[in-house]
C-alpha cells in the first residue's frame, strides 16, 4: 500500500545518510587517529590514558568521531521503525562504498579493479534486497 511504500522510502533515506555519514568519517577517523602509534608508555593504564587524551584532544579525529556517533543516533532511532533485513545491508554496504570513495578523494592508494568490481557487486546485491521486498 500508500503507507508501506512511504514509510520504506523514508527509512531508506535515513539509512542512506546514516552510511553517507559513517563512510565519510571513516577514512577521517583513520586520518585523524595517526600517530597514535607514537604515543608510548610504561604501563597498560597510563597507555590507555595517554591514548584516549590523545584521540579526545585532537580535533582531526574528535570532530569526525562525533559526527559518526551521531550518524549511530540516527541509525538506532530509525531501525527500531524498519526492516531489519533491508536496514543492515543497505547501511552496512553503502558505508563500505561511501568509505572507498572518500578514503579515495582524500589521498588513500588507489585499489585494484578488482574492489571497483566488488563495489558494483554490492550495488546489485543491495538493490535485489531492495526490490525483493518492494515487489
């Protein structure tokens, strides 16, 4: 029906931006994260402090992590209302694709045509998911 059709395209609107917004801070929080590695000390404890002072006062990977949180608001508020079965692959594969390309456009290695291939894969297999449950 009317109702059914509305409420499937609302919820994949919300699960687009919520893997537009994972995808995009993903390769941000690898950004931001580095050099994380170059932080050492003596012990289990203080390296955990030092690290998570590192990471929270770092605005290149506290501002992206934060949009990703959100991006999880988003996503828990809007499954409680969907098709779980349409909900994870539909987010799970965009966000994957959303993270290559921006991964891409912010200077990661190229990938092989063979990634390429796997992303169009992903395409066709969350649009049979979709169309299977619209039909």
């Amino acid at each position: 029906s009317r109702t059914m059709l509305k409420d499937a395209v609302t919820s994949a609107f919300w699960f687009l931006l919520v893997a537009i917004i994972w995808g995009a801070t993903n390769p941000l929080l690898k950004k931001g994260g580095s050099g994380i590695e170059k932080v050492k000390k003596q012990n289990f404890m203080l390296q955990f402090i030092a690290e998570l002072k590192f990471l929270v006062f770092n605005w290149r990977y506290a501002i992206p992590f934060i949009l990703n949180q959100s991006g999880s608001v988003v996503y828990y508020l809007t499954i409680a209302k969907a098709d779980v079965s349409l909900a994870v692959p539909i987010t799970n594969s965009l966000t994957f694709i959303t993270s290559t390309v921006v991964g891409r456009l912010l200077g990661e290695p190229a990938h092989s045509r063979w990634t390429y291939l796997g992303l169009a894969f992903v395409v066709c297999g969350v649009a049979l998911c979709v169309s299977s449950k619209m039909a």
